[in-house]
C-alpha cells in the first residue's frame, strides 16, 4: 500500500488527513507526520498504520489528561477514570477497539508516572493535608474518601495518625468551623446539628460528646 495524500484537516489544522491508495485512512497530529516522517508516495503496512493510529491516540490522551491534571493533584484512578470517559470507551462496540483503547490509556498512565505526574503516595500526602487544613474530618472518613480514590491501603495508613489527641484536636478544629453557622440557633438545637455534623465526619460518638460539651456547655 502506498501514501497518496497527507493533506492538513479544515478545521483542525494542526491535524492531517493520510490516504492509502486514493482512500481516507486515518487522521493524525501534524507532530506525528514530522516524527515519523508520514509523506506522499512512502510504502505504509496495516501494522505502520496501526501504530500511528495508536500513537495518535496516546497523544490525544495525554493532552486532555494534562488539563484535567492542572486544576490539582489525581490518584491513578481518577486519571485512568478520565481517560475512559473521554476516550467514550462505553460507547465503542468492537472488542478490537475496546483493546487498543485500554492499551492507550495504560501507556498514556505509564508516561505521567514517569514524570512523576501521577504519584499515589504524594496525592494521599496532599489529600491528608487539604482535609486537615480546610476541611476537617476524622481519620476514619478520609481513609474511606482515600478508598474511593483507588489508593492502597498501606499508603493510607502511612500517612493517617492513629493518636488519640490528634483526632480530638481535628473534631474540635471541624467543630469551631462549623459552629459559626448556628449562632442564631437554641443552645439544644446547636448541640444536636453540630453533633450530628461531626458523626457524618466520621468522628467516633464519644469524641463527638466530648466536644460539643467543650463547645457548648
């Protein structure tokens, strides 16, 4: 099969069309033609064209996950999440497809941990860090949240402290927050909203007692 025509796309002109034998084949990055030097008359196999459309596919990827990672640090598995919401992996029928989406998004994965885009264990640190600092919770409610993000446990627990005096000090930092907000309310009703808003932090029931009666004598 043959290259006979690399034309630059209407609307997209940093991408271009590639035809084999007088037919569309595929549309690529203008990076790519330069890289792997794509130009008109050059002899191409099914398999040269899959790893274009391959590699094609890892560098719109990595540049709709660069954006997503600009806002603020991911764990892995809200990276690999994105990539499959935005590559519209539910949508494609073909196992083929299904396959090579996979192997993309693992690749696309494998570089950012390369350059240290994508670190579990400094997320957790950031993670831990944010809720202490701005959103108070209980060690129990952040190792949960942790979960959910696809961290592993032995990274969570590396960085959760288990002292007692911590954790008091954390419910009544979330504790003084929210309090603010009830000042127009009955002392009863004060006590019961911020005990009922420390539990939901995942404060365990004593420490919850403890320190709505600091609070609220």
């Amino acid at each position: 099969m043959k290259i006979t025509d690399v034309s630059p796309q209407k609307k997209k002109s940093q991408r271009f069309n590639i035809f084999v034998d007088g037919e569309f084949a595929f549309g690529i990055s203008a990076e790519l033609v330069f890289e792997r030097k794509v130009k008109v008359g050059a002899e191409i196999s099914e398999k040269q064209m899959g790893d274009l459309i391959a590699a094609d596919q890892v560098e719109r990827l990595l540049n709709k996950v660069l954006n997503f990672l600009s806002f603020r640090p991911r764990s892995e598995r809200e990276v690999r999440n994105h990539l499959i919401r935005k590559g519209k992996l539910a949508e494609v029928k073909s196992d083929q497809e299904k396959i090579q989406h996979t192997q993309s998004v693992d690749k696309v994965i494998n570089k950012l941990k390369k350059l240290n885009q994508i670190n579990d264990d400094e997320f957790a640190i950031w993670w831990v860090r944010q809720r202490r600092d701005f959103r108070p919770v209980s060690d129990v409610f952040m190792k949960r949240e942790l979960l959910a993000k696809g961290i592993d446990k032995e990274i969570i627990d590396k960085h959760l402290t288990k002292d007692p005096e911590f954790q008091t000090e954390i419910a009544l930092k979330a504790a003084q927050k929210k309090i603010k907000s009830y000042r127009n309310l009955e002392k009863r009703e004060v006590k019961t909203k911020l005990s009922q808003f420390l539990a939901r932090r995942g404060f365990e029931w004593e420490l919850v007692k403890k320190t709505v009666d600091t609070l609220v004598p």
